[in-house]
C-alpha cells in the first residue's frame, strides 16, 4: 500500500504507452492566445501534432485582455473581492480561451473537447488564489483521446477537495501542463510562448546571446530564481520531481526551443556554464540584534523568497529579496522594533550551469571578470552550480556582457 | 414508489418550510446587471430581503454585454460554433455576474457563494442550447442557506445527464428561477426586470395603461404568447405546473409589480379582461394540397410555434407563426412541392381574460369595436380566455388603443 503513490506516475505512463501512441501536452501563453485570430493559429498546431499521430492535450491560458477585465470588474465591486468568489470570477478567462479553440479545431474537420480544471480532475488543496494541485483524476480525459478528441484543458485551475473551484496563481497554467504531463505520461511537455526559447543572457543587453539547446532542471530553477522569466519555478521543480521532459518554444515559429530535462538526458551537451541571468534590482536589507534563525522565520511565515544571506557579526545580517517582495520585508522588519536598513540600488547578476561543480577556478574568473571592468561585487553568494553578485544598478548591464563574453556562451 | 415524482416538490417544501423561515427566489435580468454599480443595487436587494428574515436565493442572468461579447468571439472563430463548446462559452457569463455580486454581498457584511448551474444541482437534459432542466438536487444550495449564506445561482445553465454544461435557450434565467423555487420550496418567486410589472397594453401605444395587479398563469401564457415579452413562456408553464408565485416587479423601484398566481388565489381580483396584447408583425402563410395533419407535424418537427390555424377549405389551409420562425416556414413548405404563400403586411391583437369564459359577448363587442374604427380582421382566432385578430400591420395601434378605452381596461 505505501508505495502505490511513488508508483502511480509511471504506471499512468506506461498506460499510455501501452495505447501505442505518444501523447504530448501543448501549453500555450496568454500572448498566444490574446485574439481569437492567435487562437486560430494555436487551433493549427494542434491539428498538425494530432496529424502527426500523437493524443494532444492543450491547455490554454486566458485571453490577456479577458483576465484584465475581469480585474477590473472585481475591483470595481469590491476593494477586497471575497478569495473564493474571486477564483469563480477569473476562471472564466481560461474556459472562454478553451471553448473557443475547440470550436476552431471542428473547424479544421477534428473532434475537441475543452474541460475545465474541475472537469479535467485536477484536484487542489483549498487555498484560493494560489492552490497546489494534490492530483489528476486523468479518466475523463483518457476517456476523449481514446474517442479521437483533441483534449484542451483550462490552465490555472483546479477543484478543490471542498468542491469548490480553485485557481493556482500566476503562471499556474505551466503548472497545470507539467501536472497533465506527469499523470497521463505524455512523452513531452511543450510550454509555448513569445520567445524562441532560453537564452544564454536577455538578447536586450546581449544582441549575440545564443538560443540554449537544452538545460538540467537545476539549471533552469537556478534561472528562474536569478531573473529569467520564461517558467514558472514551481513548474520546473514539479518537472523535475516527476521526470517530465520540458520543450519551451515559440508559439510562432517552427523552430526548436529549449529542452529542459534530467541530467542523465541525452538531448543535453553538458556545457559548463549555460547563461547569465540578471536582475536590475534586488533590495538588501541589514539587520541588527535578532537572532537569524528567529528573522527567516519570520521572513518565510509571510512567504518572502530570501535569496542571499550573510551573517555579518554575531548580531548583524545582510540579506536580499526579489523586489516584489520588498514592502513585506519592511514592513515585517518596522514590527519587529530593531535597527534595520534597506538598499536598493543593487541589481544581481548570476553565472549558472551545472558543469561548475566538476570545473574549479569559476569563480575566480568570474571575480577578475568584474574586476577587470571596474565592477565591485557588494555581496556574492554560490550554490554548487551558481555564482552571484551584487553589483551597482548602473553596473548590471555591462557586467552581464563582460561575463558572456569571458566564458564565450556566444559559442555552443 | 411511483408516487416519489410528483411528492417530491411538496416534501421540500413542507422541509423549508420547518426550517421556520420563509425562502424567495429573486431573479434579475440582464439589463439589471448591466454594470457593476447596478450589480451593487442587486447586492443591496438581496440583503434587504435576507434582514427581513427571509432565507435568499438569487438567480442572476449575464450582464448583457459580456454575452454579446462572448457570442462575438464565437462568431470570430467560427461560422458555425460546436453546441456543446459554445454552452462552455457563454455559460461564463452568469457566473461573472454572480461572482460579482457574492462579493458586493460580503462588502455589505453579509455571506454569500455563487454557484454554477452545475454547483446548484440544476440537472437538464442534453439538447445544448436548449437544455430542458430534469431535476433540481438542492442539497448543495440548503446546507449554505443553513449556514445563513445568501445564494447565488447562475441563471440559464446546467449540467447534463452526460455532465456536460448546458444552457437553457432564450429567457432561461427565468426557468432556472422558477425551477429552484419550486425545488426549494419557495414562498415566492420574484422576477426583476426593468418594467414595473405587466400592464393592460404596451404603455408605449396606450399611455392609460394600468400596471395589473395580479393574473392567472393561464392569462399570462396568453398574454406572452401574444406579444408580451415580459416573462418566458416555458417558465410560467412550469410556475402553474409546480404551484409557483410569481412576482414579476422592477429592479429599480420598491413599487409591488404583477403576481402570477393560480385562478384560486386571493390576491386575484377576477377581472373579466385582462389586457390587450399586440404583435406589429405576424406572418400569415397559405398552403394548398396538403393533408393538415403531415404539415403540422413537418412544422412541429422543426420547432415552429404555429399560433392560428384555418382549414379554409378541403385543400387550403391557412395558418400564422410568430416573426422569428418564418424563415423556417418558408424553407419547409419550399421544401414540400406544393402551392403555398405568405403575407407579411398583418399584426395581431390579442384581448385576454380569464373572466370571458363565463361573459359572452365580448367576441362580438371586439369586432365592433374595430368595425367602429374601420379596421377589418383578416383572420379571427379564438381560445376560452383570448380573442386574437390579424389586422393590417398599419392599424395595429390603433386597434390596441381601441379596444383598451371600449373594455375600460385604465380603471381596475
């Protein structure tokens, strides 16, 4: 009995493969999906990978401008919408997307089926606005591609075990693929969205930046956390834990993306550093006569990202957070009745990639790099595959250059 | 066992009823939910009548916008949209609207929850489009109300047998209203809209016209099926069938509108006319060598609600269909092979009571009455509580007008 859980991924998996046929999850963005034009066009390439002989499951998020919409209507309601009548609200935007693009694949002479989180047996805790999905109830679904059906699903949300509708949160919609492709064993899981794939920097400040061909989980989590916004991190960390093989790509163009996947994949060609990611700004805060163990609780009771934390002295601690999470921090830190400070003229730039950890001297490097330009690193912390700094706002840009260049990521 | 079906509506409502308060149903229409400050009045409304003690349930439709909206989308995308996903689509607008106003109840310190056609238990058949609700499970809607929540219900939709979300067609909110009231039970079942009730004529022609205080369901099938838009036919069919009060009244007055009750009910005050209902335009259709009975049934196949019927001789038959069907009329009798025309210069004036089964002579005091203003009737049909007339299109006015003043209808 205590092992049915561990074991009913890949049972699921080999259920469909067992099908004779391999089944991919297709995700698309809400800039794929922002007219009904774009919708079209998603409708294509879902026939096409069904013509091709695979079972495709889609999901789509909500039109961009729908969910604004709907924002606006709460508010204009209610300052503080009620949680669980605010999740009712904004999943409608995904079941329009979804109904819409089945209606355009009958066109295109196949059988859809759009279903909603609830529909689609993806089951969450009950915590509205930001639910985790607990499991997929994968048999209606099942059900449709054994009829032919090209299956969509709503993204973002889910039914709770309260039988009340859910939604996941921001960038839930990449949750709700990964989680599709877990359960229903899809040989791949195709995250479309507005750019080619992963770069090795932002081409905004790198023009000879390279398209990455693929990257480790780890790699691409150590990414997210340090400034790309291309995934989800939940969704990669979910990936990771149930071995689903992620594709980002272009929803317009044909071109290959960015494979992330296990460590052991050979689709991988073990690079020693894989990118720079960069963020403009990154407060820092200082504090003084708490205990650290007692502050980060704290921090994590009112769920900040700490990233960076060094113990100064025995009584004083530096520590960053992404900016979102800034006025939490200062405000938790004002209650708390100690001496603390906060800059934020820092950005951070981060050199990442799983080779470092057999590669010595990375770091050393990476420090003569900076130094080389005239950049002061203000702090610096690792992890076993990433290098990070903090460096001057002014200095990011030219310290992410500096740093692609150095390690020649402009060649595979 | 077989007396379960028809025990089932009292055994509920003798239940709400020990609970020891009473239960109103409030539905409002589209055009009092147009915006989200009329959305707000809505909240007011129902709080109101829940801290007057009563147990609430409100049934609110789209707010007319977002369906147009929705349906434009559709129409965006395809010419001619799969019924089941376009149910998926525009099912979302009740639950925006509703959502909307569950969180303008919060605000005023009172609880609610909105729940979908599906979260109510309103179970149809599977016609998308134009689902016919089988059966209400309202355990989901009393287990709130017992937690003293007010409820709102999505007007127009359900779930299928097949679990498919449906929708009900055309004024189905007021079906979804009255299905619940006599589900739950309720005391009585208010219809919000934006007239102040149901009047002796269109006040737009006869500016005398009297707002009615009460009719019998029989008159006010009359009535809607003669031109009055004010309630849906199929709901004040099912309001007499299951003992269900209705009250239809403004949205934006505090005003008493017009009960639709059983002829046994005080609040009736047995006129012997009711009113005068009119369309400007009712096609009249003449169709040679055909059997009736074969050419009934073909209409009826296609869903035409033939209104008056003349067997004109043994192989001329002429009959009237309301405007919205003639399309459909001219394809069929096309599709026959036979001798057929059609007329579309007349109207129709309906005088209706309830009172003229036990008063002869009204037959002959309307045709006088439009003799008296020169206005000839092409075709007379008659039922034990109507008396309809085809007149020129161009009298219709007039007619109304006319027969309003000869049976006094401004004075009660």
């Amino acid at each position: 009995m205590t092992t049915t859980h561990y074991e009913a991924v890949p049972e699921v998996a080999s259920d469909a493969q067992a099908r004779g046929r391999d089944l991919v999850v297709m995700k698309f963005g809400g800039s794929s999906v922002g007219d009904t034009q774009k919708i079209k066009d998603v409708a294509h390439r879902l026939v096409a990978a069904r013509e091709a002989g695979y079972r495709v499951v889609g999901v789509l998020s909500a039109m961009g401008h729908t969910t604004d919409e709907l924002i606006r209507l709460a508010r204009e309601v209610s300052a503080r919408p009620n949680p669980r009548e605010y999740d009712m609200l904004v999943s409608t935007g995904e079941r329009i997307s979804n109904a819409l693009c089945a209606m355009a694949i009958y066109d295109l002479g196949h059988e859809a089926v759009s279903l909603t989180g609830s529909q689609a047996g993806i089951v969450t805790d009950t915590v509205h606005g930001k639910a985790k999905i607990a499991e997929v109830r994968g048999q209606r679904i099942n059900d449709a591609l054994d009829d032919e059906k090209i299956v969509l699903v709503a993204g973002f949300q889910g039914v709770s075990s309260a039988n009340e509708v859910t939604t996941l949160g921001r960038g839930g919609s990449d949750m709700t693929a990964a989680a599709l492709a877990a359960a229903l064993g899809a040989t791949v899981c195709e995250i479309y969205t507005d750019v080619e794939g992963v770069f090795t920097a932002d081409p905004r400040i790198v023009p000879n930046a390279r398209k990455l061909k693929a990257l480790t989980y780890e790699e691409m989590l150590e990414l997210a956390a340090s400034g790309a916004k291309v995934l989800q991190l939940r969704s990669v960390e979910f990936a990771r834990n149930h071995d689903v093989r992620l594709h980002v790509r272009s929803t317009f163009s044909q071109a290959e993306g960015t494979w992330i996947v296990d460590e052991e994949d050979p689709v991988l060609e073990k690079a020693i550093i894989s990118g720079v990611a960069h963020t403009d700004c990154e407060p820092l805060f200082r504090a003084r006569e708490i205990d650290a163990a007692k502050l980060f609780a704290q921090l994590a009771g009112v769920s900040v990202n700490v990233d960076t934390i060094l113990q100064v002295s025995s009584d004083e601690i530096v520590f960053s957070a992404p900016l979102e999470d800034r006025e939490t921090c200062e405000q938790l830190l004002g209650s708390l009745g100690i001496e603390w400070s906060m800059r934020d003229d820092l950005g951070k730039v981060s050199l990442i990639g799983a080779g470092m950890k057999s590669h010595p001297g990375i770091a050393a490097k990476t420090f003569a790099t900076l130094e080389g330009i005239g950049v002061e690193s203000k702090v610096i912390s690792t992890s076993p595959i990433k290098i990070a700094c903090h460096v001057a706002t002014a200095d990011v840009s030219r310290s992410v250059a500096a740093l692609h260049d150095a390690f020649e990521l402009e060649t595979a």
